[in-house]
C-alpha cells in the first residue's frame, strides 16, 4: 500500500487537464492561422506562435510526471 495516494491523484488530474491543454492549444493554433492576415502572419502563428502554445501546454503534464516519480522514490524508499 502506498503512502503518496495524494500525489498520484494530483498527477492524474494535471495529466487530464494537460491533455485538455494540449488539444485547444492546437484547437486555438488552428483558428489563429484561419484568423491571420496575410502569408507571412498565417506562417508566423504556425511556425513559431503555434509550438510555443503548446509547448506551454504540456507544462502541466511534465509537473505531473515529477510527481508520480517523487511519489515512486518515496515508495521505493520506504519499501527498505
């Protein structure tokens, strides 16, 4: 039985709302690229504006994996 239940819960859910993130982040990337004027703006938003947005997307989901391997340590630990 473990001890850190709390911190693979919170894991979980920061991997939900991570995957959420991701997909309007992409959603959003996509209609800003619709919305944008000109060649130069449509090729800006996919280009840099669009990898940034989900790169600050996934922030979630890497908190999330530190969690479970803090959680995975404390058990590994406990366990001698």
């Amino acid at each position: 039985m473990t001890q850190y239940g709390t911190l693979r819960t919170w894991a979980a859910l920061l991997t939900f709302f991570g995957v959420l993130s991701v997909f309007a982040a992409a959603a959003g990337t996509v209609i800003w690229a619709i919305e944008a004027d000109g060649l130069w703006q449509t090729l800006g938003v996919i280009l840099i504006g669009g990898p940034i947005s989900i790169f600050l997307a996934t922030l979630p989901i890497a908190v999330a994996q530190a969690l479970r391997a803090i959680a995975d340590v404390g058990d590994t630990v406990a366990a001698r």
